[in-house]
C-alpha cells in the first residue's frame, strides 16, 4: 500500500516538473529505501563533526581510522545496488560538508581525511557545502533562501554581504552536484 501510493504521487508529479526532491526521514523505513532507490542524485549532508560522521562509519576514537560501515552507508549502498538491479543506472551519491567553520580546525581536517578515505570505499563524492552562517536560519521562518530574489518587502532589508556569500555557495553547490539546470531552472 505504501508503495502504490508513493508511486501514485510520483506519477502525478513526475512529467510537470524538472526535479522531485525528497527529504528522507532519518529513521530507516519501507518509504526511505524507496526513495534511495528511486534517485538519481542523492544528496546527504553531514555537519562537520565525527558526531555525524557516524553515520557513514565508525571511527576509532585513538586514531580516527575508518572501522567499518554505518546503518546509513549499507542502506544506501543497498538502495543503489537495488537502482543497478532494476533500470542499470547508478546512482550519483554526493556528501555534502555541512555548517562549516569558517576558521579552520584540527577538526575539519580531520572529518576531510576520513571523508576523503570513505568515498573511496563507499563510492561517494563529497563537496564542500555550506558555511555556518546566521542568514540561514534568519531566512528559513521568513520561508526564503539564499537564491530567492530579495526586495525590501520580503527582506525586511536589503541584500548583505552575508546574503550575497549564502548565494554563491548555494549555486556552487548546485554547479558542483551537475544537475541538468536549464535557464528555467
């Protein structure tokens, strides 16, 4: 039943627009692998901490070398190994570095080389994301993102430095997933 219906909303959807993102719970159900399975581009953003690390794999807490796989990664690996299976496509798996410090930390260089050592092992590419930045979350319960045209109405302000930087990194993170973005888009 789940599945009929989530293939029924994709149906009907599908032909009118040019991409189709869903947010995935955290939680592994039926209608998360689903969508790991279905997509094209799956886009998994990781704070940049071993916090979140974990969810890709296991770290020793001595040395920071990789032990092994999460839940996350085997469920994905899965889910593509399943997009293989059905229609022969695969499906591109971009890690996306999250809140990052703008300073730089034995931290950050840290989760890099674990990052850079898993992609090869799990076959994912990662990018750097977004900056930790206030114009975020002052944006979000406005229902507005760094891309939207701003007027002073909407704002409550005119465009900042802050917004402009927030711009750029969004669309260098759309250029870097290569997406198929027309003008339209």
């Amino acid at each position: 039943a789940e599945f009929a219906r989530f293939a029924e909303a994709i149906t009907e959807i599908e032909h009118r627009h040019d991409f189709l993102v869903i947010d995935t719970p955290g939680a592994d159900t039926f209608l998360s692998r689903l969508a790991h399975s279905m997509a094209d581009t799956l886009v998994t953003p990781l704070n940049d901490s071993f916090l979140d690390f974990d969810v890709l794999a296991a770290v020793d807490p001595q040395t920071y070398e990789l032990t092994g796989s999460s839940h996350y990664a085997e469920l994905v690996r899965e889910a593509r190994r399943q997009r293989r299976i059905v229609d022969g496509k695969v499906t591109d798996w971009v890690v996306v570095r999250n809140r990052l410090s703008t300073l730089g930390s034995r931290n950050r260089k840290l989760v890099g080389d674990g990052l850079t050592a898993l992609s090869g092992r799990l076959g994912f590419r990662f990018v750097e994301g977004f900056a930790e930045r206030v114009i975020y979350r002052e944006f979000y319960p406005r229902g507005l993102t760094a891309v939207d045209d701003l007027d002073d109405q909407a704002a409550h302000s005119r465009p900042s430095l802050s917004h402009v930087t927030a711009r750029l990194e969004v669309q260098g993170l759309l250029s870097t997933l290569g997406l198929p973005l027309d003008d339209r888009s």
